[in-house]
C-alpha cells in the first residue's frame, strides 16, 4: 500500500513536505541516501515525473544532491543552507523583484514571569514588548515572526504599532547589540500556526531563533518560523532539535 502524503496540494509539493519532514526531523542527516526514484513512486504512489520534479525543486535550494551514479543524497552543505537569514525578510524579497506585504497580528506588552509568557533570558518582573507579523512574498505566506523586545534596553518601543515599517527594520534602524545566539529547529506545524503559514496541521516547519544581547544584557528575541518546503537561506547555523518547543508558542513549559 503507498505512503499517505498530507492532501494538500499539489503531488510533488506534497512529497516535497514529506521528504523535508524526515530531515528537520532528523530521520534523514546530510550524506544520507533517498530510496531510488523507482522505489520512491512504488512507495508513494506518484508518477516518476512528480517524483523527479519535487527532487530537482530541493536539489535546486541545496537540499538534496542529485547524481546519476550516487542517487540523491542529502546535502553534506544543508547545514549552510537553512541558516540565519542576515538581513530584514523585507529586504531578501524586494531585492530579488518580488513583491512584499506583511500584517501586525499582535503588539502587546508583558511583564515577564507572570501568566503564560516567559523569556529566560530576562529577571522576573522586567518588562518587554512582544510583536507577532506575517510575512508574505508574491501574496504566499513566507514568515511568521515572533518577537519579544526588552523595555529596559529600548524603551521607545513601547508605544511602536510597526504600521509604518515591519519589526525587523525598525530593530535594525534602532537596536545595538554586542553579540547574538543563534539555533534552528523543527516543529509541525499547530493549528494557528497552520492557518497562517498556509499549510496542513502537523506540516514540518523550520525555526530560526536569534537573541541579541548588548553584553549580558538581552535586547530582543526573535522566533522566525518557515514551511519546511518554502525556504531557502544562506549562512551558517547548526540543526538542533527544540529545548522548549512550547515556548515558541508562548505555552507554559510545565505544561
């Protein structure tokens, strides 16, 4: 009997989401080798056109390495390749001729150790801002970006509605920081989650975390989540897997 893929869309997106599952999920690492492209429709119950084509679209983003003689393989470089992104989302997508738009879906502020959010990073009772966006290129759902700002380093924050420019220019315009921690892990994809990335419940998702400090003091911490099959980013990261996987979601970590 074929594998189930996820439904929705179009086949070789689906496999695409099935094959980058298994590698943020870490079933597949770099230098592992895919089933050959026969066995690969004989287990998915897709055409050997669909098949190829979803594994050139990965090869193409540094996924997957395709030879004749070796078969497909996870990139040895896939590490280089699902890193954290230099720059603002904002700039990548008109830099590249394509159209971009973003919407605020929440500016709120919290005091940190009381209710459902907690920032580690920050002592009990500071103040921070915290400002989820989604970004979108070419009207499709790229970036959802959640972020919390420590009041106590960048006090104008507090009465920012980021109308007029998303948060990560106006980080970039007012922020200073002396150094950054940076991870990537994986996730499926929560309902809210879902809804707005535009993907099935349960879809693999990559998360991109960075925290700036200004010394020991923390400035900001960002979650940027991707599909798993809509990225392609260049830099230098390791792949690990979630310490707190609720906290992205702003969920208890006890519970």
């Amino acid at each position: 009997m074929p594998s189930r893929l996820d439904g929705e869309g179009p086949l070789f997106k689906q496999f695409q989401r099935e094959v980058m599952q298994k590698i943020v999920s870490g079933q597949l690492v770099p230098g592992d080798r895919l089933e050959p492209e026969a066995e690969l429709v004989k287990i998915y119950g897709l055409s050997r056109q669909t098949i190829g084509k979803a594994l050139t679209g990965l090869a193409d983003q540094g996924i997957l390495e395709r030879n004749k003689r070796a078969g497909t393989v996870v990139a040895r470089g896939f590490r280089e390749h699902i890193a954290m992104p230099a720059r603002d989302i904002s700039q990548e997508v008109m830099e590249r001729g394509g159209m971009y738009e973003y919407q605020i879906e929440d500016v709120s502020i919290h005091t940190n150790g009381e209710g459902q959010l907690h920032w580690t990073d920050l002592p009990e009772g500071t103040r921070f801002l915290q400002v989820e966006a989604l970004h979108c290129t070419d009207n499709i759902a790229a970036q959802f970006e959640r972020r919390l700002i420590n009041l106590d380093v960048l006090p104008e924050a507090e009465h920012q509605t980021f109308t007029d420019s998303p948060p990560g220019q106006w980080m970039l315009r007012n922020a200073k920081w002396t150094w950054i921690r940076k991870r990537i892990f994986a996730v499926n994809a929560t309902p809210r989650l879902a809804s707005l990335l535009q993907v099935p419940i349960g879809a693999a998702c990559v998360v991109l975390e960075r925290r700036l400090f200004r010394g020991e003091q923390a400035v900001s911490m960002v979650y940027l989540s991707y599909p798993g099959d809509r990225f392609a980013l260049d830099g230098d990261l390791g792949l690990a897997a979630s310490e707190h996987p609720k906290e992205i979601l702003g969920l208890p970590q006890n519970s």
